[in-house]
C-alpha cells in the first residue's frame, strides 16, 4: 500500500551519466521534489553531485583513489548509498525509470516485469546507444530494491497518437512493418507541458499548440488539444533540428556520400551526426548556446543563427501541419533562458500572428507576445522528472484499485 510520505525514485539512466529524483508521495498530487543529483562520467572520471529542492548542495564527490565507479550498476549503488542516509528510513514505495524507446506499441507507461524487460531489449537495435543504458539501470535498480516496482516511461509514448501519414517514411510498407518509422522523442516532456497547460490555460491547450523543446537535445511537437499530431524527431533522436552536438535533418544522400565516396565507416559517420555536429561542430568552439552567445568568433554566430533558422522553418512546417497555430511554446534550457534565441526564432513568424514583447522576452517572462498577437507565445518550464513521477503514482494507485 503506497501512504502519503513514501518516496519515489526517478531514474534517468544515459551513456555516461545517471541522474535521478527523489519525490515524496503527497496526499494529493502532484509529488513533491524532494533531491536530485546526477552521478556524471561513469567510465571516465566520474563525479557525483546532490542538492534539495531549493537548489542547496548537498553531496560534491569524486574518486582519485582507483575505487571510482566503473559501471552503471556500481554507479547506481553510490547514487543509493547516498540516498539512504538522507532519506532516513522513509519507504521507497516505486523506481520510475525514462526510457528512450517503446516502440510502436507503448502508448503508456508500464510496470516492468520480465516480459516487459523482453520486450525493451528487442527495442534496443531501434536505440543502441540510449536503450541498453535505461535498460541497465532498470536491472540495477531491481537488484538492490527486490520486490520494489519498477515503471518504464518512454519518450516515444506520447507521440503514438501519430497518424500513420505522420509516422512513415516514404519507403515500401515493408519497412514500416519492420518497424522503420517515425517515433518522436522527448515525449515526457511533451506530454508535461501539454497537462500543465491543461491546468492552467485550459482554452489554449485544447486548441493548436506547437512546443519548441530546445535544450541540449532539440525537438519540436505540433499538439492538438493536448496529443501529439507531429514532431520533428523521426526514427532517432537525431532527425529535426540541430542539437548541441546532432546533426539534425540531413539529406540522406550526404550519408551515402560519406560512406561511399568519402570512404568513411558507419561508426565513424555516427560519431560525427551524433558528437561533433549541431552547434559544436558547427562552431568547432561548444554546445553550449551560452558559450556561442558570449564569443566574438564569427562561426559561433553563424552556428546559432543557423539552429534559429531551422527552428523557424519548423515551427512554419507543424503550423501547417496542424491547419494553424493558437500558441507557440518555448521550454527546455535554451527555450527556457535564451531571449535571442527566441526574438531570432520568431523574427519572421509575422504571418502566423506571432510577435513577440521585447521587455517581456528578455523577462523571460511566462508569456512573451506582444500585446494583441494573434498567437500567443508563452516560456513554459519542463520537469520530465515530475512527469516520470505521476506517471509512477498514477499506475501504482491504478493497481491498488484494481
Ligand atoms: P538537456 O537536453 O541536457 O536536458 P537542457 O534542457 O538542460 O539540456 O539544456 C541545456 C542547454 O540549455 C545548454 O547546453 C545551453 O545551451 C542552454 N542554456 C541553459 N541556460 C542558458 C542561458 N541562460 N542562456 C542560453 N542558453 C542556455
């Protein structure tokens, strides 16, 4: 029976990095934050941080003695030591885990069980460099809280409301039964902004929505009373707009290029459209828009004012996808703090009805459009983890019931 002052576990398990969120059941949700921290360069030189819910530090640690952890499951157990001394005794009542791919048919979260572990781990060709890690930190979670639940929640899942016009390629109907198609990503965060709008813009949230998630990783969603119509990822985090360090779209034709003219191999083709492309292979100086904001080198602002570019052409393109457009919404690191970024993004977008209020922009305020705009323009945060959170709550109280 899960009582108000249990916790619940959020884990975000990547290639190098573990990150993770405690939340205390609440008598009414939503769950309340409580710590988070992130155990960062596992396998390298890694280096462990925690703060609470105001943002104090709580825990700075790294390893100069041979004892670092060398692998997710080591890295999870000093993530677990840690918290139990500050949890004091207090129940984990469920682990919620992210994980990149449901495939066609995970519309929802679900509890994890060996079928299910299955499952995921056919998924992971679809993944190869996200799935496996999810996947470790799942078994490493359920190794050292036995009988604890585990909830799966996946960044494809909100975006299986996808028509099928939305989700194929261009390709012999074979593929697509192959499970060649276009997933969408970052569907937590998505599917974050659309209920948090429902809450508290309710006539706007049933109307014609397109989301700017612009952080290290860049997508783009077109929603129609609050489901996902459209998205600028495809098959792979990789599709849409440039990223911190991805490509983005490219025209497949450059990939036959390489690989065949050029001679390169596939993993170095993957290295390059996965590690050195987007803003810090353009600029060759960061991913970081703060970095390209503050430097005189000229590419630096060619790389950004290119990444504008492409995030308007998509905002222009969902528009079209959705009949029209009631509201843009800007979140994530860059869509949450880079007034130039969005004053770029919306410079031309007039002749959807957007224009944006200097002051307010640069306020970073909630809402940014000018007054009067036909389209309102709004700076929404994120919380994937809160989304991961009530996700986990919802499906725990939902098999209580049952
Ligand atoms: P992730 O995809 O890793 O979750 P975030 O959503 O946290 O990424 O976004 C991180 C990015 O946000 C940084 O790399 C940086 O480019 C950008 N960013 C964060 N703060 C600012 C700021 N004040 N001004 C401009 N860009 C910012």
């Amino acid at each position: 029976m899960i009582a108000a002052g249990d916790v619940v576990l959020v884990i975000n398990a990547g290639s190098s990095s573990i990150k993770f969120e405690v939340f205390e059941v609440p008598a009414a949700p939503p769950p309340i934050p409580r710590f988070a921290g992130q155990l960062e360069g596992i396998g390298a030189s890694p280096r462990f941080t925690a703060k609470d819910a105001a943002g104090t530090r709580l825990a700075e640690r790294h390893w100069d003695d041979g004892n670092a952890p060398a692998n997710h499951r080591a890295g999870l157990g000093i993530i677990i030591d840690w918290l139990e001394g500050v949890l004091a005794g207090r129940r984990v009542a469920a682990i919620g885990h992210r994980v990149v791919h449901g495939g066609p048919d995970m519309a929802a979260p679900v509890m994890v069980d060996v079928a299910v572990m299955e499952r995921l781990r056919e998924l992971a060709p679809l993944a190869p460099l996200h799935q496996p890690h999810n996947l470790a930190g799942i078994a490493a979670a359920a190794e050292r809280f036995p009988g604890v639940p585990q909830v799966a929640c996946f960044d494809t899942a909100f975006h299986r409301s996808h028509a099928w016009e939305a989700d194929t390629f261009a390709l012999p109907p074979e593929f697509y039964a192959r499970g060649i198609r276009r997933y969408g990503f970052h569907g937590l965060s998505y599917e974050y902004v659309a209920r948090s709008l429902a809450e508290s813009e309710p006539a706007l949230a049933a109307g014609r929505v397109v989301v700017a998630h612009l952080g290290n990783g860049a997508s783009l969603c077109a929603m129609r009373g609050g489901r996902s119509v459209d998205s600028t990822m495809g098959f792979t985090a990789l599709d849409g707009v440039p990223m911190g360090t991805r490509c983005g779209q490219i025209d497949p034709g450059v990939l036959l290029h390489l690989l065949t003219t050029e001679g390169m191999d596939a993993a170095a083709v993957q290295k390059l459209l996965y590690g050195n492309a987007g803003l810090k292979g353009m600029s060759g100086i960061s991913q970081d828009v703060r970095d390209l904001e503050a430097s005189a080198d000229p590419r630096a602002a060619q790389a950004l004012s290119h990444f504008c570019w492409r995030v308007r052409r998509e905002v222009g393109a969902l528009a079209a996808a959705l009949g029209g457009i009631d509201a843009l919404v800007f979140t994530a690191g860059i869509g949450e703090n880079a007034p130039a970024i969005r004053a770029a993004v919306c410079e031309e977008l007039g002749f959807l009805g957007i224009a944006l209020d200097p002051a307010l922009n640069a306020a970073n305020a909630p809402e940014i459009s000018a007054p009067g705009a036909a389209t309102r323009v709004l700076v929404h945060p994120t919380d994937e983890e809160g989304m991961i959170a009530r996700h986990v709550l919802g499906l725990l109280q939902r098999s209580e019931n049952a």
